[in-house]
C-alpha cells in the first residue's frame, strides 16, 4: 500500500476530501521526519516507536575488488512496533 492508496482508504472510511488528508499526512510525516533530523524519538501510542540509530565508522570490504575500505559513520532511523501493531499482524 502507498501513500495514495492510504489517502483513498482513509478519505472514504471518514469521507473527509482526499486533499486534505494528503496535505494532513504530508505534514504528519514531515513532523515525524523534522524530529527524527534533530535526534529526537517519535512515538506513536498503539503503533511503535521510531528511534535515531548511530552507526561507528568500520572496516569493510568492496565486494567486487575485495579491498578493504573504511564505511563512514551514519545515523539511521529504526522502527519498533507497539504490542497492538504486532497482534494485529499476528
């Protein structure tokens, strides 16, 4: 499911417009996103949590040459989901 299917099954579950449920998810996800930039956790009650993950600079290999190269340290964002998400998947 994308971001238009989501759009279309909410505006017709609430018959609210679809524009307005795209500009209010939009601004939901950059909300979510703008927190997460300043290393901030967003947590959604009943559907999990997303945290900001650093990574340390490390050893790897170019799997073509087989050199070895240094991977820069990043940050990466990880998601875990509520008890309710996850029995609801189950």
């Amino acid at each position: 499911m994308n971001k238009s299917e989501i759009v279309a099954k909410v505006a017709t579950d609430t018959g609210m417009s679809q524009t307005a449920l795209d500009m209010a998810l939009g601004k939901m996800l950059k909300a979510i996103s703008d927190s997460l930039a300043r290393g901030e956790d967003v947590a959604i009650a009943g559907f999990g949590s997303f945290t900001v993950r650093e990574r340390k600079e490390r050893q790897g290999r170019n799997p073509s040459t087989g050199q070895t190269m240094t991977i820069k340290a990043s940050k990466s964002v990880g998601f875990k989901a509520a008890k309710a998400l996850k029995d609801a998947v189950n």
